[in-house]
C-alpha cells in the first residue's frame, strides 16, 4: 500500500501518479495534468496550462484499475496555488495545488477505494 506523506493535514496524502484533466467552467481549455500527490481532499500536480489560485475546475481523474465501470471520477474542484516551474528548455510547466469540493458520498467512496490499493 502508498505510504501517506506526514503532514498536517486534514487528509492523508498519497504519492499515487495518475492522469487528470482539468477544464475551467467557461470550458476554454482543457489541460492534462499528471497528479502526485493526491488524497481525498485535493490533488498536487503539474501542468502545461496556468490556472491562477481561485480558479474553478472540473477534474476527470483517471483511476487505473478501480474496477469502476463508470470511466473516469469527475470532481469539483478549485485552485489553491499555482507556480510557475523553471524550465531550460523553454517548454512551460506549472505546478497546481488544487483543493475538491463539494463531493458526493459515492465519489469519495469510490477515491477512497482507490487510495487504500496497493
């Protein structure tokens, strides 16, 4: 099983490495992101496409082997800080923090389940 990062935090966070997508409500960009850190709070990620810190998003995570027939888990969620990575080769990357909300029981059922797997 992933070991949670010690923290304080209201979460236990996973180094679990995933693809998500992200879409703001205008739906203007879609970006994909590649999480790696995650718990059932929020997510840690990177990107090619800034969000600035408020920003609301809707998040598809790709959840391999969840066994879920439903395809991926769509969350709410909104940024809570976005930085701006170094790049020598010109090629931007951003790094997201991004906090969930307003999760129904059985999508946190569902993340949970996917958390607690080896």
């Amino acid at each position: 099983m992933a070991k949670p990062t010690i923290e304080r935090r209201a979460h236990a966070r996973f180094q679990k490495s995933l693809e998500v997508e992200g879409t703001p409500p205008n739906g203007d960009a879609t970006a994909m992101m590649i999480a790696s850190d995650l718990s059932l709070g929020g997510l840690y990620c990177t990107s090619t496409t800034p969000f600035p810190e408020m920003t609301r998003l809707s998040v598809r995570l790709n959840l391999p082997g969840d066994g879920e027939r439903n395809g991926p888990l769509e969350i709410d969620a909104v940024v809570v800080r976005e930085q701006k990575l170094a790049s020598a080769t010109g090629n931007s990357r951003y790094e997201l923090a991004l906090f969930f909300m307003g999760m129904t029981d059985p999508q946190r059922e569902r993340l949970a389940r996917f958390l607690a797997q080896a």
